[in-house]
C-alpha cells in the first residue's frame, strides 16, 4: 500500500510499504477513505518531537471502511463506516474509566521511554507519532491497523459525508476540550484564543457554542483571521497591534476571563522572550517557544483560566508563573480525551449546529502530501487543512 512516511528532519516522502494485518485478536483493518494533516503533524516535520525513526508511517486524522476485524472485536464488522479517534485507549484501565482516554494507562508500550525523558509517567498511545507515543503506524495511508478496536473507532451510521465528520478524530473535540476546561460561565466571561490555525478556529466556535458573551482570535494570518471573523469573533493581529493592550482594552481593563493556548510550541513571537526562547531551542537550553503561552499568562484575568491545547514537549525557560501565581490561574492542559466528545459532537453536526468542514482549503491525493506539509507549514496559498484521499 501507499503510504506518507518521516524520512527525517523537514523530509517527509510517499512509500510503498507492506500492507497492516491483524496482530491482535482486538485489532481492526480500516481502509482509509479521508485523512488530514494536523499542526501536531508539523512538530514532527521540523524535528521537535523525538524519536521519530525513518520510515514511520504519518498522520492521526483519519477515517474509513473496516475491511478486517480480530477474532475479538464485537462492535465492528467489515464494511462499518469509522471514525478513528487520534489517540489509543484500552477503555478499562482507571484514567480510562474516568473518561480520561488520553492518558490510558494500557495503550503505550513504550512509556519508559516518556518517563526517561519526563522524570514521570505519560499518557497513551497515538497514532503516527514517534515511538515515546508507542511507535504505532498512522493513517496517512490506504490502510492502517487500529488496535483496541471496540473501544476506539465511532460508527457512523448518518450520510453525512468524510469532510463533515473527519475532524471528530483530533480537532473538533481538541477545540471543544480546550473550551470546556475554561469552565465558560454563559453570557458573561470573554474567551481568547491564540492561534487560529485549525485547532483555534474550532476553540473560538466551541467557546461560542458554550456560551461565551464575547471571542477574540489572536494570530498574524490574514486569512486565518477572517476565518474567525466569520464565526463572530472579534480578531487581533498581534504583528499589527500590541496584543496584551488590545486584550486590555477590549476587557474594559481586566483581561479575557480565559485564554486559549491554541498554539504550542512553536510559537512565532516579538520581544525578549521570544528572541530567548529561539536562542535556548536552537542550543538545545529549552525545550519550547513559547510566546503565546506568556502572553496567555500575562492577559488573563485574575482568577482565570489559560487552557493549553497547544502540544508541549519539556521543560521550559521563560515561563512568568510569578505573574500567572500573583493572578491565581488555573492551567488545564494535555491530549484530548476525544472517545468522551465523540458522540456529543456528532449529535451537534448532525443537528446541524455546526460544519467541520468549513476550516479546508486543501484537497489533494497521498502523492502530494510532501509539498502540502511544508505550504500547510508555511502557510502558503491561504492553506489552513489539508485533507488528503489516499486513494487518489
Ligand atoms: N492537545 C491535543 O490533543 C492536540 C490535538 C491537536 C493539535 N494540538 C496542537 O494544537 C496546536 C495548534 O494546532 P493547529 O493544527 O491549529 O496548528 P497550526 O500550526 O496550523 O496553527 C498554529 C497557529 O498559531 C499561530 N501563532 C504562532 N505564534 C503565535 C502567537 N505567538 N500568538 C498567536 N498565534 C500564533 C500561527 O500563525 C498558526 O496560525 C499545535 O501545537 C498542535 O500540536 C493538540
Ligand atoms: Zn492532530
Ligand atoms: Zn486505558
């Protein structure tokens, strides 16, 4: 089968490779009919995430028909029509019985590798992403082999095409997630969300959806910014304007009752913190960039919340928890647990209440997944997703 493989730092290649089959009797065979390129994918392309080894199987987006399914599997049967969420959860373990899917106890065979690196335990599994996540093969591919596959995959039964429900998957429930965990008090509390790529554009609809009085997107992307705009969101180039005074003033002074991470690691930024953060990365003296979470920090009101979808990788310099302590914050973060938002957020599609698919730009075959990395990394022609047909 075709698949997209890391080939190395900012290499990215299309490969045939053996098709997946069955190793566990828990495991499933889906045939990948849709599958999208994440932000998270880019931490991989430029080298940030570790132990990647050449030849891994990419993506985490990705849905399908099961063609397969182990002797065990009892929900699914070939020809279900599936989404698949990013991340893998046994359903039985304590995290997992509370809901908290992410951080499966069971679904990461390699979390000694995570404790070296972290001086603590790590969450679960995730597809197509580096072997300290568990080393499994991802679905930017015809095929991919989906373990614990009763507990994973989400059926859908509605005629409601890829592009609707694909996002179900990561993005949607990580919006959503990071939306929930600032606990929006309806009518009243402004939310800001830095970041309006793909996960930002689904926090600022999910924030609204909760019940925000008032959304502002912060980035530097025009026609990212205008996709929020859409949405009603008030919108901040932080290149054309003083970001933290503009959040004042729209607060009448206060800050957003809560502020969205929805940038991570990688963050683009001015000042000294910025010029630091690039420095220490490039010398290996700090794990993360970490722009927009300081400036989270320093705009939230007191009393707030900074919620952090953005992916974080270690240890970090620079962090003003002096301010974030004087202002008592709370901080919510970390993978979604998405097998929890799937149902809740199908019901709202199907209901009408919102269209993933608005946040694409980008349609293309597996093939041209290479260039389409690297203009979904730069931004390039307007690119904000890509959703790729493997079988294209
Ligand atoms: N927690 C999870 O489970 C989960 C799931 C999916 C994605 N993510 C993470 O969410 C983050 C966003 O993902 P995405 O797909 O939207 O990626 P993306 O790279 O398309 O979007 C990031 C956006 O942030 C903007 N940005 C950079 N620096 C900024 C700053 N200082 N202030 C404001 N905006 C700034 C960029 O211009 C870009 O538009 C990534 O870190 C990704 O890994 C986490
Ligand atoms: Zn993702
Ligand atoms: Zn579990």
């Amino acid at each position: 089968m075709k698949a997209v493989v890391w080939q190395g730092t900012n290499k990215i290649g299309v490969e045939t490779v053996p098709d997946p089959s069955i190793l566990l009797p828990t495991d499933a065979i889906v045939r990948v009919t849709s599958t999208a390129i994440c932000g998270s994918d880019l931490h991989l392309l430029d080298g940030y995430i570790p132990s990647m080894e050449k030849g891994d199987i990419l993506g985490h987006e990705f849905m399908g028909e099961v063609v397969e399914v182990g002797r065990d599997v009892k929900k699914l049967k070939a020809g279900d029509r599936v989404v698949v969420p990013f991340n893998l959860a046994c359903g039985v373990c304590d995290p997992c019985r509370r809901g908290l899917f992410s951080a499966c106890d069971n679904s990461n065979p390699n979390h000694r590798m995570a404790e070296a690196l972290y001086g603590a335990v790590s969450g679960g599994g995730l597809f197509g992403y580096s072997h300290l996540y568990g080393g499994y093969a991802g679905g930017q591919a015809q095929y991919v082999r989906v373990p614990f596959a009763d507990v994973g995959p989400f059926k859908i039964e509605s005629d409601l095409r890829d592009e609707q429900v694909l996002f179900l998957t990561d993005i949607f429930p990580t919006g959503y997630q990071a939306a929930e965990n600032c606990g929006i008090v309806p009518g009243r509390d402004v939310v800001a969300v830095f970041g309006a790529g793909p996960v930002g554009q689904f926090a600022a609809r999910s924030a609204q959806m909760l019940g925000a009085a008032h959304v502002i997107v912060i980035d530097r992307v025009p026609e990212r910014l205008k996709m929020a705009a859409a949405s009603g969101a008030q919108t901040i180039n932080y290149e054309q304007e003083d970001v933290l005074l503009a959040l004042r003033e729209a607060t009448g002074g206060r800050g957003p009752d809560h502020v969205i991470d929805a940038v991570g690691l990688e963050a683009h930024g001015h000042g000294p913190g910025a010029l630091l953060d690039t420095a220490q990365q490039k010398l290996r003296l700090t794990f993360d960039r970490i722009t927009a979470l300081r400036w989270a920090i320093m705009s939230c009101a007191k009393g707030g919340t900074v919620s952090m979808p953005g992916v974080y990788g270690g240890l970090v310099n620079e962090l003003p928890l002096g301010a974030a302590f004087a202002k008592g914050l709370t901080f919510r973060m970390g993978q979604t647990h998405t097998h929890r938002y799937l149902p809740d957020l199908l019901g709202r599609i199907e209901g009408g209440e919102i269209d993933p698919s608005f946040v694409i730009t980008h349609r293309a075959g597996l093939s041209e997944a290479p260039d389409l990395y690297k203009t979904f990394r730069d931004k390039k022609h307007g690119c904000i997703k890509v959703v790729l047909n493997p079988w294209d």
